[in-house]
C-alpha cells in the first residue's frame, strides 16, 4: 500500500512515465528528462512555412511518432542538439519517426537560414511562433520538445536538451524497437 502511493505520488509530479508506459524496459535514463503525458489532449492542428518556402501541417505527419523541437539560433543547447537530433532522424526515421525543428527566432527565416547554411539540419524545419508554442505546452523555454504519438494526441514534453543515449532510449521505448 505504501509502495503504491509513492508511486502515485511521484507520478503526479512528473517524475515518473505515466502509468502505462511505466512498464517499458530500457527507459529510465530517459524518464528523468521525459515528462510523459497521462491524459493525452489531440495536437492542434498548424500550418507553418518551412525552410523549403512550402507550409507543413500536422496532416504531413499522420500516423508517423512526431518530435517538435522547439529551438532558437541563439539558444546553446539547441545549437548542440541539432546533430543529436539528426543522428536520431537517420536512425530512427524507417521506423516511422518524425523530427520537426520549430525555430522560434523573431527575426524569421533572416535569421535561420544563413545559420542553417553553417549548422545544417537533417530533418524538418519550420518557422514557428508564440501561439504554436503555447498551443503544444512549449512556451519560451528552449529547447522543448513535444512528443506526439502517431495517432496525433500529445504524450509527453522534454524540457531541455537530449544526448543520443537519451534520445534513443526514449525513441526505444516509444517504438517498442530495439536499441
């Protein structure tokens, strides 16, 4: 019984997965960084220029595991989590996952675009803006990252920067693959 209510009681304060994936194998390093979602919301819908001059949607990436990466040009964990972001595309992208990187530079596409020509993303990238950040819980700390399951609900944030041992234990526990 008093095992139980710790474990509730962490739960609450987000400090474990949540109740169903609590169980998952391989993931505890990456649960104290994973703020999983019990009851998960549908993500709003957006519509966002990307770096190609096209829009994206959440429709584009239906049915695929979404990872939004809130980030900025100016932010030093961001710019150090790029790669780990794009190491994780290569690998984990035949496995139906999807990385977004959603830059939060005000000055736009002026900004981001001659970064990107020094410090390339390999993976999505679109222009964001406050609403779209408050809508999927971001707000203005950087780098987040939303997590949204493939049948489109939110499951979980990631309030700082990954390694690739993280990232890949969560994306493994997430996708049921192995490590």
């Amino acid at each position: 019984m008093q095992t139980v209510c710790i474990v509730l009681i962490l739960h609450c304060l987000g400090m474990l997965l949540p109740l169903s994936h609590a169980a998952q194998p391989s993931a505890p390093a990456a649960t104290a960084k994973y703020q999983g979602t019990h009851n998960a919301k549908l993500a709003p819908a957006f519509r966002l220029p990307s770096r190609d001059g096209g829009l994206r949607t959440l429709d584009n990436y239906r049915g695929q595991l979404l990872l939004l990466n809130f980030w900025a040009t100016w932010c030093g964990p961001c710019r150090a989590e790029i790669a780990v972001l794009a190491r994780a595309q290569k690998r984990w992208g035949p496995h139906g996952v999807r990385i977004v990187g959603v830059a939060m530079d005000s000055q736009g596409w002026r900004t981001v675009t001659p970064f990107l020509q020094v410090q390339p993303a390999d993976y999505d990238v679109v222009l964001g803006n406050p609403r779209i950040a408050r809508a999927y819980g971001a707000g203005r700390v950087y780098p987040t990252t939303v997590v949204v399951d493939r049948q489109g609900r939110i499951v979980g944030h990631i309030r700082t920067a990954l390694d690739d041992d993280d990232l890949n234990r969560l994306l493994f526990s997430l996708t049921s693959l192995p490590e």
